[in-house]
C-alpha cells in the first residue's frame, strides 16, 4: 500500500508491514531504508525519490532514515506499482492551500513558509517579481515573468522582492481588537531619560536615543551597539524608504543604514538644527531649529538648502513640527500658525491659523496615520484635533480625558488606521473606532511619553522615561507591494 511517511532528522521510522516491493513515490534527496527480512536478517540500501526494487525473499518491517525532515511517499506491498505519470497525478496532493502574498521592493523577505510534504506550489502574478532563497540577490535570483504560472518542486521556505520601487511594504498594526500592555526595559544604557524609538526591519534592532547616546537594541537578545559620538544632540529620528534611520545632530544629519547599523555622517549647510521629518515614499528631507524657526528642505544625496516660509511673518517665535502627508506635502507648524508646501519648501501657501494652540514644547505632538493619510496635534487644554483633507482644516475629536494631576497638554500621539494612540504626563488613552469612544489608563507616577509611537512587526510601543511600554499588537497589516497567488499542493 501507498504509506504517507513522516522521516525525522536523527530518527529512524520504522514501518511494520509485509512485502516483496518497494517503490520511494515522493522523497527530498537520499533516504536510508533497512529492510528487515523474514528470516531475520536485515540489509540496508539508499533510495531516492523514484528508485523501486523487489525483495524476492519477502521482508517484514522496513526503517527509514533521513538527514532532513520530511513528509514522503512509498509503495510497500506484495505487488509492484505500476504508474504513468498521469497516475501519479490522480494519487496527487490530498490538500490544496490558496493563498494571497505581498512582495515588496528591496530587500528580499520570506514569501513561502517551509512546509514539510509539500508536493509543489504555483506562483503567479500581474508583473514580474523575483524569487530565490533566504539569501537570494539580484545574482541568484530567478524572474518569474508577469501573467504566467511558475510551478516549482519544493518542500523549503521561498524568498522573494520586487524590482518596482513603487512596491514599497510598510507593516502597520491592526489593533482593533485591543491592546495589551507589556514593559519591556533595555539594558546598557544609562537610562532612557526623554528618549526616542525607531526601529530597524532588516536588521530586528530598535535603535533608541536617551541620555545623548543612540543604541541599538535586540529584543532576542542582550546585544546592543552603542554611538556615542556624532549624535549626542540628536532630538528626534526619521526614516526613510529603505529603511535607514536619520536623526539631527546640529550641523550634521546622522544616518544609521537599515543593512549592517553602521553609522555615517552627512553635513548639512546650517548648525544648530535640532528636528527632522523624512518623507517615506521620496526621501525628501525637512530640518528645522525651532527657536530660531529656520528650515532646511531637501534630500539626502543633493543635499539641504535653507527655505523661506510664512510662519516667520506671524506673531509666533518657536517653529514645533514638521509632516511630510501621503501626497508629498510638506506642513509645518509653529504655537498658532500652519502652513503648506506642495514642492518640498520651494514655494508655500499662505499662514493658516490652528484652532488652538500647539499644546506642548518638545514637538511629538503630531502625527500622520499611514494608512488613510488624516493628520493629528494636539492643543495646550490637552484637546486632540485631526485634519482629513491634508491639512486644509481641522476639527477636534477628543477632549481631556487625562490629567486628574494638572497636567493635560498632550506629549504624544500615534495613529494607524482607526486606531489613535495618545498620551501625556500621567498616561495614555486609545480608540480603535477613530475617536468615537476611548479607553484612558492613568500612571501612578510621572510617566511622559516621549518620542511618540513605533509600530513593528512586534507590537506598538510608547517611550517613556527609564523604560519603554509595548501595546502589543494583536496582528499586522501589510501596507502595499504587490500581490502574488500562490496554490500549494500537500501531500
């Protein structure tokens, strides 16, 4: 009879059953069979995917080895098998698994799980995309060609990228089904005093300033690298496209890379800048010094030149934030005025006035939800407002819930999707509906979150003072690339 026989690494399966014929119907590589024949004896033999014999004395029972793991197929009986290729199809998969994939641009990331007994899986696409191993390139890399079916025989993880810059990936939690909170302290710093959290996807290190010094972190581990140098004035992080990390450092803009975490150093044309905004889908970069309400647009490769901008001729003296939308505006803002580029600073609309003021000084209290493009900031009574028009007006959606202690201005605020994150010097507050209802949570003691939110692959994350607080995310959302369909046969 045809057997489905699971073959563990370093064990050895052993198959009671009488017979004269063995045939290996479906194998990965080399497997080793002892044959225990019925008069006791017992023999060994390599077989492969294919290869059948007789055992003309008959045997009793047959154990199987393996240097890997695998699912196989083999015919053991008193009768051959005798098939043809068609046959073998009607034996076939006894499961089929569709599924719906995003690859992404860059970096190669796993597109196919391992799955021990897989028989084969079919790609296909609307364009090109390329496929390989965990350490494919653009070398080794195999083009599977837009509107074909690819078909390949394997029981390994498969890796893949796309080669359109347009197919940027971003992961952006889906919390709403609630959040659950975790703390999670670093070590090897000297406390995270008014630190700030980005995060490195290639790389899985959070890199987190605090105490004038940028580390790297490891949540698997106790690893980190510490940059004592050339960032210890660094105020707030960007990143861009590929996943590199740029933060200010007065006269120069400090680039962490997403693929190694080596860091290098790029002048900029004026000293003292102290804030940052990176626009992700075109690398344009905007820097600013807020007392002084200097700005300086650009990109990274061309460089920064200084720009004039319409908040200098309003009444207000201090520049607190800087957004690049989802259309590729640049905005920014000082206590009571705004204003919008649609070049990257080159020319500019005039001042509008915010419906309150700009309610806190170290400038975290705006935010750009990634998925649907609304722009929120908090005022001084700690009202949260949000634009869904890029800017043109905005309406307020929450009041104070926070500060039972005097403190109500908002540090903070994160949004992905209808999930909004806020929070101030006595706690936090979240919806997961947009703003219709809200669950507030009060600290004990002091805990004003800086640097706003994070979100990865491993949940969402607040920095506070002396530790960082995750919201671990129930799942995560893939934001663009391009979708692939895969069908898997399994044995």
């Amino acid at each position: 009879m045809l057997k489905n026989i699971l073959i563990k690494t370093g064990f050895a399966t052993e198959i009671a059953v009488q017979g004269k014929f063995i045939n290996v119907v479906l194998a990965t590589g080399e497997i080793n069979a002892r044959i225990r024949l019925d008069s006791g004896q017992i023999f060994e033999t390599k077989l492969v995917s294919g290869m059948g014999f007789e055992v003309a004395e008959g045997f009793k029972s047959v154990s199987f080895e393996s240097d890997t793991t695998q699912q196989t197929k083999i015919w053991m009986g008193n009768i051959p098998l005798s098939y043809t290729p068609i046959e073998s199809k009607i034996v076939g998969s006894s499961t089929l698994v569709s599924q719906k994939y995003s690859v992404g641009y860059g970096d190669a990331k796993q597109l196919v799980a391992e799955r021990i007994g897989r028989k084969n899986i079919t790609f296909s696409a609307s364009k090109d995309f390329y496929i390989g191993s965990s350490s494919v390139s653009a070398l080794t890399a195999i083009r599977v060609p837009a509107n074909t079916n690819f078909t390949m025989e394997t029981q390994a993880s498969v890796w893949a990228y796309s080669a359109d810059a347009a197919d940027k990936v971003k992961v952006i939690a889906d919390l709403t089904k609630g959040l659950q909170a975790e703390k999670i302290m670093f070590t090897g710093d000297a406390g995270l005093s008014k630190g700030f959290i980005s995060y490195l996807e290639a790389l899985q290190k959070y890199a987190v300033v605090s105490g004038g010094y940028l580390t790297l972190y490891s949540l698997n581990d106790t690893s980190y690298t510490s940059y004592t140098t050339a960032v210890t004035s660094t105020k707030t992080f960007g990143r861009f496209s590929n996943g590199d990390i740029a933060t200010i450092n007065g006269s120069n803009l400090a680039v962490i890379s997403q693929v190694d975490g080596t860091l290098r150093n790029n002048a900029i044309v004026a000293s003292g800048m102290n804030h940052i905004a990176i626009n992700s889908i075109n690398d344009d970069i905007a820097v600013f010094e807020y007392s002084a309400m200097t700005l300086y647009a650009g990109n990274e490769t061309a460089g920064l030149t200084a720009r004039s901008h319409p908040l200098t001729g309003t009444a207000d003296t201090y520049m607190r934030g800087a957004i690049y939308t989802l259309t590729n505006n640049l905005i920014i803002f000082s206590d009571n005025y705004y204003a919008i580029s649609t070049d990257n600073g080159v020319t500019w609309g005039a001042a509008l006035s915010l419906p309150a003021q700009y309610g806190a000084t170290n400038g975290y209290s705006f935010a750009l939800n990634e998925l649907n493009g609304d722009i929120y900031y908090g005022d001084v009574s700690g009202n949260l407002y949000r634009s869904q028009n890029d800017g043109v007006s905005f309406n307020i959606i929450k009041s104070p819930a926070l500060g039972a202690d005097g403190f109500p201005m908002l540090d903070s605020v994160f949004a992905a999707g209808d999930t909004i994150v806020i929070s101030n010097g006595t706690g936090y507050c979240y919806t997961t509906d947009g703003g219709l209802t809200w669950i507030d949570t009060i600290f004990s003691t002091y805990h004003q979150a800086q640097g706003g939110a994070l979100v990865t692959n491993d949940g969402v994350f607040l920095n506070y003072y002396n530790n960082i607080t995750g919201f671990m995310a129930n799942s995560t959302v893939v934001v663009g690339g391009m979708s692939v369909a895969a069908l898997e046969q399994i044995n």
